[in-house]
C-alpha cells in the first residue's frame, strides 16, 4: 500500500475583494516550499475561481467551495458540476460544517452530493465533525457514524480514490480552540476503523483525513506528526499566504 500523500486545503469561506485576492495569490506564489511531498487545494468563492485557477501557482490545484449536484440547466443561481469541469475545476469541499448549519445541508445530500461529483470526475474534500455538544456528551462517534453511512451506502470502493475525508470537529472551526493532538488522532483512528469495518481495509488505509478546526502555523507541525492525520483544512490561517505556505511546509 503507497503512502498517503499529505494533503493541505485552504478554505477562503466568502472572503475576499479583487485586492486581497491578488495579493493572497502573490504571497501563495511567491512561499518558498520546503517539501514537494505535499498535495495543496486552494478554495477561492466561486467568483474568483477563474483568476484564482489562472494566477495561482500550477504546483497547487483550485477547488470549488460547492456544487451544484443536477446537470445545468434551468437552476437560477446555481453552480452545476459540469460547469466548473468545463472551467477545468478539478476539486470540491462538500458537507462544509457551514452548509450544514446554514443551507442544511444533511448527511444525505452531502453523500449524494459526493457521489454526483465523483462521477462528474472531481476529487472531493468531504466534511465531518460534530457539535460541542455531540463532543461534551460523548456522543462524538455516533454523529461520526450518522455522517459516515451515507456515504458507505452511496461511494463503491472506487469512488473513494476521489475522496478526502476533512474531520472537521465544529466546536474547533474559526474558535482558535484547536483539538489537541491526541484528540484529533483518536477521532481519525475512529474513523479509519470505521471505514475497515464498514466499507473495506483498503479503503480505511488508502482514504486521506484531513483535520480542519484552527489549524494554524504554530499548532500544525505537532498535529501533522500523528500517523492518522494525513493533512489540513485551513480556514482563517489560510487567508495569509505566509501562514499557509508554513502550514504546507509542516508536513515535510
Ligand atoms: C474551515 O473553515 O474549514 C476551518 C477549519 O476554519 P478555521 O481554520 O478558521 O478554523
């Protein structure tokens, strides 16, 4: 079995002007990496995908933020899949904790979601992660598994090659409380078993999980040394190119 190539996202949420988004894409070009070992995603919102595509450095890919899961057509306000592979748009975050709570978005859709996406060709960063709540009361694995199924039931084990887990626990994103070590290995260790006993070995030792919930450029070389975390999703550290290309640099 190869090993899991790190992998780093960065989710600029509904963040910047035609400005910052210049200079964001400058200082991302301009970091000097220390690793080639390293897969990096750049999530712009959609109206800067296209300069973002075009700018950005060819070593890092462009991910849409969503997508719109029904083949174009009369869908006012929506983004199909096959427009963005038309734009060459190769990657998507689905099942952001955002989504969840704002567009609600259940585990149902984001499977299927994933699943539309997967077949359009596209390689997914899928998110999971419970609640405060779900993680004080002990319930952290069971919202795990809630949100898992869907997805076994609807991906087959080649899918998964196009897929990327992002545990993303919701009580760590933009909060600055960053999940300890071995809090963020223990849930990834769950979900890779998870995956073994529910969908197959190869998949649970193949599928990267990325962990998402204030990773920054002081916290990500500790959390990227635990063996089932095999990268990041980067939401406000990833809006400072220098912070990023840190973060990137970490899993060398
Ligand atoms: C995110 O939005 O996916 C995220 C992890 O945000 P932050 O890094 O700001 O916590």
């Amino acid at each position: 079995m190869e090993a899991r190539k790190f992998i780093v996202g960065g989710n600029w949420k509904a963040n910047g002007s035609p400005e910052s988004v210049k200079t964001l894409v400058k200082e991302l070009n301009d970091g000097e990496l220390t690793t080639k070992d390293v897969e990096v995603v750049c999530a712009p919102p959609f109206l800067y995908l296209a300069e973002v595509k075009d700018s950005l450095r060819k070593e890092y890919k462009v991910a849409a933020q969503n997508l719109w899961d029904k083949d174009p057509g009369a869908w006012t306000g929506e983004i199909p899949a096959q427009l963005l592979a038309d734009m060459g748009i190769e990657w998507v975050v689905l099942g952001h904790s955002e989504r969840r709570e704002n567009c609600g978005e259940t585990s149902q859709i984001v499977a299927e979601k994933t699943k539309f996406a997967v077949d359009k060709g596209f390689s997914t960063l899928t998110c999971i992660g419970e609640k405060l709540d779900a993680r004080e009361g002990g319930k952290t694995f069971e919202v795990l598994d809630e949100q898992l199924k869907p997805l076994a039931e609807v991906l087959s084990e080649a899918d998964w090659e196009s897929v990327v887990l992002a545990y993303e626990p919701v009580w760590a994103i933009g909060t600055g409380k960053v999940a300890t070590p071995e809090q963020a290995e223990e849930t990834h260790a769950y979900i890779r078993k998870w995956l073994a006993e529910n969908v197959s070995e190869k998949v649970s030792e193949s599928v990267r999980i990325q962990y998402g919930g204030s990773v920054n450029d002081k916290n990500a070389a500790e959390l990227g040394q635990q063996p089932n975390i095999d990268g990041f999703l980067v939401g406000g550290a990833s809006l400072k190119g220098s912070s990023f290309t840190t973060i990137i640099n970490s899993a060398g």
